[in-house]
C-alpha cells in the first residue's frame, strides 16, 4: 500500500510538474514554485494528530500510556493487554542491541539479503530511469509531454496489481517475474538507441524506447519497487529490526543517490551500454532472488524465525 500511494504521489507531481508551460503564461514561477509548500503545510499540522508510538513509550517507561496509546489505535473494544505485555518484553530484549551485533554469524543471510536486496533494488537504474525519462524520450525522439502523461497515469494501477498479487503468488516470484520484467525492458532501451542510426529502424526506434521506459517503470513499481522492504521487516528477528532497518535504509538511500547522480553521465558516455549494464544487474537480481531469497508468504514472523525454519 506504501508503495502504490508513493507512485501516486510521484504520478501527481509529475503531472503538476507540466503546468508552468501553462501556468507560466499569467502567474510569476516562483508563485508556482510556492505551490510545494502547501503539501508541506499540510503534512506539518497533520503530525499534531499522529499518536506517539507505543513501542518509544514502553521503551521510555511510560507502561500506562503505551496502553492507553494502544487502546486508542485498536478500537475501544479491543483487549491490548496481551500485545501490550508483547511489546514490553521486546523492548527489554532489545535494550542493549547495537549496529555490531547485526554482524554476528547468526544473521548472515539475513543481512545478505536484505542489504543484497536494497543495492540490486537501486542499482537496477530505478531512481535514474525515473528521474531522467523526460530526457531519455527526448533523447530517443519520443515526445517528452506525451511519454510522462502515460508514465503517470500507468504506475499507480500497476503498484496497485503488485500489492494484490504478493500475496497470491508470493514474494519470490513476483520478485523475480519483476526482476525479469527490468532486464527484458532494459535490453529494449539498449536496442532502441542501438539501433537509432541505423537505415529502417529510425522511425521505431522512438517508441521501442518509449515502451521500454513503459515497462520499466510498471514493473518495478509491481514487484522490485516494495518487494525488498517487505521481505527486510520479515527475515529479521525482532529485537534486530530497529538497527538492520537503519542499515538497509542507508543502504538503499546511498545507493540510490549514486546511481542518480551518475545517470547523466553515463546517458553521455553511451546509451545503450547504460541500458545494457543495467539490464546484466537485473538479471542477477533474478539469480539472486532464486538462490537466496526464502519465500515468507503465509508464515508469521515466528515461524520465519523458528530454528528450523527457511532461514537456518
């Protein structure tokens, strides 16, 4: 769910971003730029109402109002007591666990997929193809406005489709159907700009680029843009998931930040070597995927954790 009201979001700026060809015809562009700030605004005043966590509170001491906190979220009739007392022993059963103690030997594939997950998520060109694909239609000659109207208006019911089918096919293979879905569209990207000078192909190449960036973009958003950040909180163990989150997030970021900041030059050096590039680390991240990653469809956290269980 996250995930298809991130794509909604993005698909919402993405269409407000086009108004200054129009806007800017009779309102100055730093009212628009001002714009962004009502969302801000918004956001800002809505934490007033947020109620504090009630694992911070059981952490701080305040036993009372982490029930109280609870019974509020839960509904008047619901009993919190039980998960109340749940929290409390976790709390006490993470109280002295640091970053290093992710690094023992009991939680090496754990951390191998998650943070293997996170670097193959990112470093299969995502952020970069999202943010550049205005200039990689202009580049391919495929009309910029054109190409961002459909991008916006597919993404959200593709992030929706992936949220039903998660957990009808499960997390393995929708990841790898997803991960497959990246390659094969990189590997038309890599083509459409091969091909672009060659006699014959000049007026295909535009849309074979268009449907590449298409496909790219639905099926991350079906499976590789949520599926990591959902099989991370699961193949932790509870007292590990504060800290392996923290890593895994930065890993994700970091990653991400590098692969935008040199997106642009790698579109310079060549484009269809970038695209080819990133479709190799896509079809690794089927390998990987195939190798390591357990499927956790229908098991509670328990079960994933049992000694015996897929993670052993």
């Amino acid at each position: 769910m996250c995930e298809a009201l991130l794509h909604l979001a993005i698909s919402c700026c993405k269409i407000v971003g086009w108004q200054p060809y129009y806007l800017g015809n009779f309102m100055a562009w730093r009212t628009i730029a001002l714009i962004g700030i009502i969302p801000c605004l918004i956001q800002f005043f809505g934490l007033f109402f947020i109620p504090e966590s009630p694992r911070w509170l059981a952490r701080e001491g305040g036993d009372e109002e982490c029930k109280v906190v609870l019974q509020k979220l839960r509904g008047k009739e619901a009993n919190v007591m039980k998960e109340t007392r749940e929290i409390m022993i976790c709390v006490d059963a993470t109280a002295n666990v640091s970053m290093g103690s992710l690094f023992k030997k009991k939680y090496t594939r754990q951390l191998t997929i998650g943070v293997g997950l996170m670097l193959l998520q990112q470093l299969s060109g995502s952020a970069g193809i999202s943010y550049y694909a205005g200039s990689i239609f202009e580049l391919a000659g495929f009309p910029s406005r054109i190409g961002m109207t459909v991008l916006s208006l597919v993404v959200v019911p593709k992030a929706i489709l992936g949220l039903i089918l998660v957990e009808r096919w499960g997390r393995r293979p929708l990841l790898m159907v997803s991960a497959l879905g990246l390659c094969l569209s990189c590997i038309f990207l890599a083509l459409s700009f091969g091909l672009k000078g060659v006699p014959g192909f000049v007026n295909f190449t535009p849309t074979m680029a268009f449907i590449g960036v298409l496909t790219f973009n639905m099926m991350f958003a079906a499976g590789l843009g949520a599926l990591p950040w959902i099989i991370m909180s699961e193949i932790f163990p509870m007292d590990m998931k504060a800290v392996a989150g923290s890593l895994v997030a930065i890993t994700n970021w970091f990653t991400g930040w590098i692969v935008s900041y040199c997106f642009n030059f790698m579109l310079i050096w060549s484009q269809s070597g970038t695209f080819s590039i990133f479709a190799m680390i896509s079809g690794l991240t089927i390998l990987f995927a195939w190798c390591l990653v357990p499927e956790t469809r229908g098991l509670s956290l328990e079960e994933i954790q049992l000694p015996h269980a897929i993670l052993s």
